[in-house]
C-alpha cells in the first residue's frame, strides 16, 4: 500500500482504519490525516504499545490492504454493469 494513495483516499480509508483499531477516534482519524507516522503514534498512544509494536501493526495491516483497492475497483466495475 502506498502511503500518497493513502492521503489521497484518506476518508475512504479512515473506516478500515477505524475496524482495525477501535480505540482511534474520529478526532484522532482527522488529526492523523492519512500520514503514517502519525497513525503509528495514535495506535501507540491509544493502545499502550512501543512504538515498534504500533509500526508492526501498522505494516501487516499495510499489507492486508496492499491488494485490497483493485478488489474494490473491480467490485465497483461489475456493480455498474
């Protein structure tokens, strides 16, 4: 997953973002705006954890989603015709 997709689709992504860690407000989504240092340091904050901890999570959530918006794509595709 690309971080610059990531800002760019940031309020697409905040939901994801929300499912996976229940403890970040919608304050915290907006302050964290797509950037990933700064979700490392909320996940960090929210949940207690080391910063490497938080950086783990944020990677294998990363790579999840790294297929997931061709999925969505072509799930809007066929809805369409």
């Amino acid at each position: 997953m690309n971080w610059e997709q990531v800002k760019g689709r940031w309020n697409q992504t905040k939901g994801a973002v929300k499912k996976q860690w229940g403890k970040l407000t919608d304050e915290d989504l907006t302050v964290i705006a797509g950037q990933r240092d700064q979700l490392v340091g909320k996940i960090q904050e929210k949940y207690g954890i080391a910063k490497e901890e938080a950086d783990k999570q944020v990677k294998t959530w990363e790579s999840m989603k790294a297929n997931e918006p061709d999925d969505v794509n072509a799930e809007e595709k066929r809805k369409a015709s």
